[in-house]
C-alpha cells in the first residue's frame, strides 16, 4: 500500500527577534520567512530580497475571502502586498498550496506590453 504524503506547510516559530525593530515572532513558512512586528505588521520574505507587507487585521481579513478549495492544480490567487511591496501569491501544486512572492505588476505598463505585442504580431504577419 502506497503511503500518503503529507500536504501541511512547513511551519517553524523561532520566537522573539532582538534587533533594531525587535520582532514579536518569526520563523519560516515552508521556503518564506516571516516576522511579525510590534508596530503592527507582518513581514513575509523570501532569499532573493522580495518582502510582503501587510497589517495583520487586514492580511487576515484578506485571507478569510480568499477561496483555495475552487483552485485546480496549477492555479493561482494572491493578496496584494501594502504599498509597492510585492504580493503573496497562492499556487495549489499535487493537491498542496504553495507560497511564494511577486514584484507587483503595473497596469499600465502591462497594457503597453499588450499593445506591443499585437504590434509586433501584425508586423510579422505582412
């Protein structure tokens, strides 16, 4: 009989970090690193310099909306980082949420890039 994998994200509290901002808790969340702040937010990092940023009442009234179960593998939703901090991205892999973190996309820039290639496609088409 074939054992069933484990699905739960690694979740490891280090407790309290001394610092210039001293942190209330931090750990890792599978391959991300978080800190909650005394001042009140919370800090999801990843090695590469990317890091979330979110007041904890509105990063969990942002989680409680959030609907996981309809993703199909491969799928993705996300929660939007404060300001031009990046978002925390979703993505459901072998039945499992995944982490990770995303520079923010800029619409107007992204419809540039629409425009762009649409030019492009009729170019080489003629």
């Amino acid at each position: 009989m074939k054992k069933k994998k484990n699905n739960l994200i690694g979740f490891i509290s280090k407790g309290e970090k001394k610092g210039k901002e001293p942190a209330l808790d931090h750990g890792k969340i599978g391959t991300l690193s978080y800190e909650l702040h005394a001042r009140g937010s919370v800090h999801i990092f990843d090695k590469n310099g990317l890091r979330f940023k979110k007041d904890p009442a509105l990063f969990e009234d942002a989680l409680d909306r959030l609907n996981l179960d309809s993703l199909k593998d491969g799928q993705e939703t996300s929660i939007e980082g404060s300001g031009d901090n990046p978002d925390l991205i979703f993505k459901k892999k072998d039945g499992d949420i995944i982490l990770s973190l995303r520079k923010k996309d800029y619409g107007t820039i992204n419809k540039l890039k629409d425009i762009l290639r649409k030019a492009v496609g009729k170019k080489k088409a003629v």
